[in-house]
C-alpha cells in the first residue's frame, strides 16, 4: 500500500523550507528597489533596449507580458518579455530584472551551450515532470519494478534541467552586472542594490534544483529498499 512515508520529509522539507525563504527574499529585495529610481531615470524597456542594441542584437524585440515577476527571454522567436513592473518603471529593480532577461539573449546568440541544453530539454521536463510521478507511482503500488524506474527516468529529466538552470541563469546575472555598469545605465552604488535583487533571484533556482534533487533521491531510496514499508 502507498502510503506517507515521514522519510519523504528528510529529502522535501529543504527545498520546501529554502524556496520559501528564497521567494521572500525576493519579493522583499525586489519591493525594496522598486521604490528607487536609477538616476538615469530609464525604463526596464529602454535598459534592455539599449543593452541589446550595444550587442547588435537589434532583431531581438521586447513586449510587454501580465504578471509580476513573469519576465522571461523566448529564445524560439527571439522576443523579451517583461512584466509591467519592469518593462515601465525606472528603478533599480526593473534595471536588473531587464538586463538579466538581456543576459540570456546574449547567450542565445552565442550560442551558449548550457542555454541550449536546457532548451533542447524543455519537451522532455514538460513530459516527464507531468507524467513521471504518476508512472512511478503506479509501478510502486502494483509491485512493478521496472514501470517503476520508468516513472523515475521521466523525472530525472526535470532534476538534469533544474541543475543546468543553474549555470544559466548565474551567467545571465554575471552578464548582465558587467553590462549595467560598463554601459553607464547603473552609476556607482545603484549596482549593490542590483546585485541584491540578482542575488535574491538566484537562490530561487537553487531551491528549485534541491526540491528536484530530494523528491528523485527519495523515489530511487524506494525502489531500492530504503524507507518501504511492507
């Protein structure tokens, strides 16, 4: 019989407890820069604008998308999305949030190679990570091993992606530090106040890559005799 296993606990509860304190960070850092103007006093449209025409990725377009923190980069047709809160207000947030949306325009066009990954793993995350548990769950129950690991090699895919997210996104924000500050668009002190909001986004996708790591080892502690119960 399935049944809660208080293991299960041992291998959830870090990524659990340290996504919720990276997302508080986050929306703290960000709600904090928010309210303070860059003293270029420009738009997150205009930072990633300006930086993406200075890399002479002028084929690259930006869009405004709804949401909060929904920025993203879509590398299949080129086009940055950004979140209202971001794409309109000249603070310090928007800046960073911007350019490390830029950030992953310039690896798309160089061709980065952990960018491509992660890509090329997209239909692969959104097949496994869906069906995966379910395949692994009834294999468990009806004593069927093998359909069991099935279910585990499915989801395995989405721990390899949450692990080559990492990589991605920290180049992403090195990119766009150096470019914020090389360019002008951020003067002296304002750069602490986007490596906080920079800093505060990345610990989310540390946590994303524990939570993934922890619910695997615990299906693979399962299947290899650990923590059943008969």
């Amino acid at each position: 019989m399935f049944y809660f296993n208080p293991l299960y606990l041992v291998f959830a509860l870090p990524g659990l407890l340290l996504g919720l304190w990276a997302q508080a960070r986050v929306k703290s850092a960000f709600n904090q820069y928010s309210r303070v103007r860059t003293m270029r006093n420009v738009a997150g449209a205009e930072v990633a604008r300006a930086l993406l025409d200075a890399q002479g990725l002028y084929d690259v377009h930006i869009e405004q998308v709804q949401g909060t923190l929904s920025d993203h980069y879509d590398p299949r047709h080129k086009v940055l999305r950004l979140s209202p809160d971001v794409y309109r207000a000249p603070s310090i947030a928007a800046a960073g949030v911007a350019a490390h949306e830029m950030g992953h325009a310039l690896q798309d066009a160089a061709g980065y190679g952990p960018l491509r990954l992660r890509s090329s793993l997209v239909p692969a995350v959104q097949f496994g990570s869906a069906l995966g548990p379910w395949v692994f769950m009834g294999g468990f129950l009806l004593n069927f091993t093998e359909l069991a690991w099935v279910g585990v090699i499915m989801f395995a895919a989405s721990t390899v992606f949450a692990l080559v997210t990492l990589p991605v996104e920290l180049d992403a924000s090195r990119r766009a530090k150096q470019l914020l500050v090389s360019s002008g668009l951020v003067i002296g002190d304002e750069i602490k106040g986007i490596n906080k909001v920079l800093d505060a986004a990345a610990w989310t996708y540390v946590a994303a890559a524990v939570t993934s790591i922890g619910t695997l080892l615990y299906y693979v502690l399962l299947l290899t005799g650990f923590g059943r119960r008969d």
